[in-house]
C-alpha cells in the first residue's frame, strides 16, 4: 500500500552524543538508506548545533538530511548564544525543528516568537518541522483539540506557506520520553484534525499535501502500525534515534 504524500522519518538528537557518535551514528544511518535507495520516504536527522557541520559531512547528501533543532529569527547581531536561520544554512542544514515542547516548557517559547522563527526559516530555504501538542491535563479535560487549534492557528495563520517548505509534528507532551505513544487512533485523529485546520488557514490543496509527523515514543514495534494510518506521514524520533538499529527499523517501517 503507497501512501498518499512522501514520508518523512526524523530523528531529534535532543542534547546527547558526542562529535564522535554523532559521526557514527550519522555515517550508519546514511549507509543503511543509501543502500535501501528509498522512493516513498525521506530521512532527517537533527543533531545539536555543535555537531551540524560534523552530520552534515558525514551523510550522503542525497539519502539524508540535516536539520537543526532551533534557530533564532535574526539574520545577526548582538545575540549572544543564538544561531541564525542562515548559519543553520550555511552549515550544509536543510530543515529545522521549530517550537518543540521541551523548547516551550523549558524556554518560554511562545507562538508569536514562533511565528516569527517560522518565517525566518521558510524565508532562508529552511524547511521548519513545527511542532504542537497538547499536555496530559488538557486531553484529560479535553481541551487537547483546542491547544492545538491554538498552537498551529496563531503560528501559523499569518505565513504563506507551501505544502514542500513546512512540516508539522504532532508530538503529545505526554508520550514524550514516557515509552506511552499516542494509539495509531488517536495520533490518526489528531492529524486529522491538523490538516482540516491547515486547509481553513491556507486550502485544500496545501492541506492535503503536506506532511504532518507523530512524535512521542515511536519505536521499532510501534512505527507500523502508525505509518497505516492514513493522515500520518512520518515521525519525529527522539530516544529512539539514538541507536542506529532502532532508527533504521523506523527509519524501514512497513505497510
Ligand atoms: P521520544 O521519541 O524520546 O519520545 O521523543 C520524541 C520527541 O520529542 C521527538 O522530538
């Protein structure tokens, strides 16, 4: 069974590894999807800032690609500590995570500085992969269709977006890093409900090809039977892409 739209498999290094297995992890990842010489797929991985150009060389550009797992709006300036849009670029980065939930829990990251992320991205020929969710209260009180309402619609209301240079990630706060996935119905229902959004924001046509990721446990025995779903076009892997024989099982998934 084809899926309608490209998928695209992530891995988010998230702030692990060495240079060293950064190297090695890449150059693993990028022999085993060179090989496989995918047509239906893509392939990202996101190391930590230091490690860019590092991933960078090592993978074949063609297979896999490289992406950042934040950026600052500003092109420069007086901005100790930040990276811009284009020194992610410049770098040899193709894609960037924007907004991840760790980054809005620990950071304070708010949809208006997202937006403005979201569009130094996209204006910079990055790709942004942003990223919504809601927290284990608001699916409790169901209030988990409204937050994410919120969080893609004040994002990303005000940018002219394509569906080939921006992806969302649905990624539940609470199956991140708790071995808890959301079920394939529920991730299913979800993006569902994002593409919906995406076509009263933008149309129909931008809605329906682009790519909307689950993230939150996916591991090799669950990333089956989620990729079945038909609204789901790929993942956003954390713990799991630290180890090249678990990501390239995902990275591998069968329908
Ligand atoms: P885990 O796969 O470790 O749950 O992390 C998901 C995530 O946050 C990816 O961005």
């Amino acid at each position: 069974m084809a899926k309608k739209r490209k998928a695209l498999i992530a891995g988010n290094f998230k702030m692990y590894l060495s240079s060293e297995e950064v190297k090695r992890l890449a150059r693993a990842i990028s022999d085993f999807v060179s090989q496989k010489k995918y047509e239906d797929r893509d392939v990202m991985i996101a190391p930590p800032f230091p490690y860019l150009m590092a991933a960078v060389d090592s993978v074949n550009p063609s297979f896999v690609s490289v992406g950042s797992q934040n950026l600052y709006f500003e092109k420069e300036g007086a901005f100790t500590g930040e990276v811009s849009p284009l020194m992610v670029k410049d770098c040899g980065a193709t894609y960037s995570i924007i907004g991840h939930s760790e980054r809005r829990k620990y950071f304070f990251e708010t949809e208006e500085l997202l937006r403005k992320k979201i569009t130094a991205a996209i204006s910079n020929g990055l790709i942004p992969v942003y990223c919504v969710g809601e927290k284990i209260e608001d699916r409790n009180n169901n209030r988990h269709f409204d937050v994410v309402k919120r969080q893609v619609e004040e994002a990303l209301r005000e940018i002219n977006f394509r569906s080939d240079n921006l992806v969302i990630a649905y990624e539940p706060v609470w199956a991140i890093g708790t071995g808890v996935n959301a079920s394939p119905e529920q991730a299913e229902e979800m993006h569902l409900f994002i593409r919906n959004l995406i076509s009263g924001i933008r149309d129909k046509n931008i809605s329906e090809n682009i790519r909307i990721l689950y993230g939150g446990s996916v591991k090799p025995d669950n990333i089956d039977s989620l990729m079945k779903m038909e609204n789901i076009d790929g993942a956003l892997v954390g713990g799991a892409s630290l180890k090249a024989e678990q990501f390239t099982r995902i990275i591998d998934y069968r329908i």
